[in-house]
C-alpha cells in the first residue's frame, strides 16, 4: 500500500452551496447571479456564493434578504432535481473507492484504505481529480477533507471553502486544532460549547488535552467519541447501505400560510402517506413502522410512531394507523407549517414470511386496488386518483409560493420522466 495513504484515508466531499449550485449548473443564466431558494418556505434553504458574498444566507426571511439585494433571484426548491444530481455526485466519488456513505444529500463520506496502488498518487491529486471531475461534469464545486477520522476530515473540508481542499496527516493535526474553536468541532454542539468555555476549554486542542473521565462526566459518550476521533482514532465507521432505503420512503411537504385546522392538516399528512406508500410500492418493499412529524409554526415538531398491523404497502391499511397518530399529536388552537411521514423496518416484498391468516381475500384487493390507482397516476400525473380526504387540502387558501418549481415540465439531461426514480446517466468523461 501508498505509505501516504497510511491511516489518512477518510475522505469528506461537500458540495459548495448545493441547491443555489445545483440551480445554477442548470440554468446558465443564473450563473454568477445571486440566487436563493426556499421561495416555497419564506426562508432561504440554500444561498449561492454570490448571495453569500452579500451576507444572505441559509434561515434568513426571504423579505429581509430582498432588502438586502433588491436582484435576489429566488426559487422555489426542486428537491427532484437536487437528489438526481446528488446521486450523480456520490457516483463520481464511487470511481476512487466503493466505499462511500451517502451521508447527505449534499455530503459524503468515503474510505481510500487500500485504494494506494490503484489510485498511485499522492491523496492531494486524489482530492483535486475529485474536485475537478464534480465541475466538469456536474457544474458546480465541492470542497474535500482527507485526514484519519470523520470527525478530522468533515473540519478539513470545511477549512477552504469554495473549491477548496485540506488533507490533514497526523503531523499536523494538533495545528489544525489549535486554530479550530471547539464549538466548530462536528458533534459539539451550543450546549456542551458552552459547558466547555465555562472551563476555559477554547479549541479544539485544549478540548483533546482534556482528562478523559472529566470528558466523559460532562458530555457523556457522544462527547468521548468526538474527543477521540478529533486524536485521531477511528471511533464512527461509515454506514455504507442502509440509510439511503429508510431516508427514501420519507414524504414531507411544507404549506404557507401556517394553517390551524385539522382537516386541512390531516388532509396533507395522508398525501404525504400516500406519496411514501407508492414509492415504497415501487421498490417493492413493504413497512412495519409508521411515523409522523407535525411541526408548528415556531419551527418546534412532535414526532410519534407506531408498529403497522402487519408488513404492509397497502393505503387502507397504514391510513387508520396515520389517523390515530395525527389524534394522538394535534393539538387543537395551534398554528402548523408541515407534516412529514415515515416508513420505517423495511423488508423487501420477496423477503416476506406469508402468513396464512393474514392472506385475506380482502388484502388480495387492497393489492389490485393500489396497482391500478399506482398505474392511473403514473399515467395521468400524481394524485389524479387519491383519497377523498385529500380534497380537503383545498380548504387552504391560495398562495403565490405554491407555485410549482418552473422546470417541472421540462426534463434534466439523462431524464426519461420528471417522477422516473432512476436516471439514465450520461457521464462526459467516463473512466
Ligand atoms: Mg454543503
């Protein structure tokens, strides 16, 4: 093996203002123009550099960033798009090593650990071909951080932004802390910041110069973990599968104005039902669990699950469950702002133990009954046959962000279908 890739081999790639990046890599016309989105929200989700360059950033309201740059360009999001381009993203990063978690939708992080003799260059040509391939063929840019835990690598790639890189060898690790404020440290976050300035505890340095039991009274095992990868010992390992099912059969959808009565809000939380279960039907699996998320106004959130009846990808039969936990969450005389719903334990629908008493003639329809109203939508767009419950959604009254992302009637390059899941990829410069 490359002795330079000895124990500095965790890579982190994270995209430079993803969505405004991914919005102008679309739309040459944007490039080099200020741009937002968060259109549909009221709050900007993601800015561009040259948004950023103005002080607007992510959070702030649309109106005072308007104030601010009176040219904003602001958009609505297109998450379809972004998670396409994501994807993309993490298949340049697959052609340096297979081992790649898709930590993010904008993030990942990768192992090179005997990637030495393949890749035969030093690991600051590995971080530059990385970078130089996502602009070439993506059109936007990444920053890299290579060093020997996560925890290192995800402050290394943080360290030069835009476009930049850092690979950060064990030598030169206690430099890169001493110049690291510890509430900058991924993991610390403003309550133990704070306990630890309460002890003098500055950087990230004085943070790993602290006795090990007195790390472990005041923040517990998280704080050890972190203490300990920031010295350069391996505590997480990358997740390398099974995150990406479970995040993919999540469906969330913000409304404005905030709204405070229930039909309306149940009404968008069984669309959002709907919307996983179709998905989840398309990959052929099924749920065990249900979870749904109602968060207010305020930002603030409930969130409740419960254990299906049985392994399912049926509506009727997730939708009592959804109603009980909507019951059991809402409460009445609030103002809420988005409902999001789950579905966890998933099986693959071929791995599934058939249960004699379970095979109802009354299951054996709910399954024609999704697979014909699955083909309709397919054909004449989503919801063109839905629950009753979901005209209820038209109690809200409308609203100029409602309106759709513009390029929803116009397909990416690669794309066969705005709601087809799977992108034919055509790379400029495969290797
Ligand atoms: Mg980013």
């Amino acid at each position: 093996m490359d002795p330079l890739y000895k124990d500095c081999t965790l890579l982190h790639v994270d995209a430079d203002g993803f969505f405004a990046a991914v919005e102008q890599a679309l739309n040459p016309a944007l490039r080099g123009r200020p741009v937002v989105t968060g259109a549909e929200r009221g709050i900007i989700a993601a800015a561009s550099y040259e948004a950023k360059a103005l002080g607007i950033k992510r959070g702030l309201q649309l109106h005072e960033a308007q104030r601010l740059c009176p040219e904003l360009v602001i958009l609505p999001s297109d998450y379809e798009a972004y998670s396409l381009v994501s994807r993309r993203l993490y298949a340049v990063v697959r052609r340096f090593t297979p081992l790649v978690e898709e930590y993010s939708i904008d993030e990942a992080f990768a192992d090179l650990t005997g990637c030495g003799d393949i890749l035969a260059c030093p690991l600051e040509s590995v971080a530059e071909q990385l970078r130089n391939a996502v602009s070439a063929e993506l059109g936007f840019t990444v920053s890299v951080g290579i060093s020997l835990t996560k925890t290192l690598s995800k402050l290394c790639s943080k360290f030069r932004k835009p476009n930049g890189q850092t690979v950060l060898r064990r030598e030169h690790v206690p430099v890169m802390l001493k110049r690291t404020p510890v509430a900058k440290v991924w993991g610390i976050g403003p309550a133990s910041a704070a306990k630890l300035q309460a002890l003098g505890v500055v950087t990230a340095f004085d943070f790993t110069r602290m006795d090990e039991a007195a790390v472990l009274r005041l923040l517990h095992k998280p704080g050890h973990e972190t203490w300990r990868e920031l010295q350069g010992r391996r505590v997480f390992p990358l997740e390398l599968s099974a995150k990406r099912s479970y995040d993919s059969m999540m469906k969330g959808h913000t409304f404005s104005p905030p709204n405070a009565d229930p039909t309306f809000i149940f009404s968008e939380a069984l669309r959002n039902m709907g919307a996983a279960m179709a998905k989840l039907r398309r990959h052929a699996h099924l749920a065990k669990e249900i979870g749904l998320s109602l968060r207010l106004k305020d930002y603030t959130g409930q969130t409740a699950g419960a254990r299906l009846p049985c392994p399912t990808s049926h509506d009727c039969e997730a939708a009592p469950v959804l109603r009980a936990l909507f019951d059991a969450l809402f409460t009445p005389g609030r103002t809420y702002r988005s409902t999001l719903v789950w579905f966890g334990g998933l099986v693959a629908e071929r791995n599934r133990q058939p249960d004699l008493f379970e095979e109802t003639p009354q299951r054996h329809d709910y399954g024609k009954l999704d697979a014909a109203v699955d083909r309709i939508n397919r054909r004449y767009g989503q919801n063109a046959v839905a629950p009753a419950a979901l005209l209820d959604r038209r109690l809200k009254p409308a609203h100029s962000r409602d309106a759709a992302p513009a390029r929803y009637d116009t397909l990416l390059r690669g794309e066969t279908g705005r709601h087809l899941a799977i992108p034919r990829l055509t790379l400029a410069n495969p290797v």
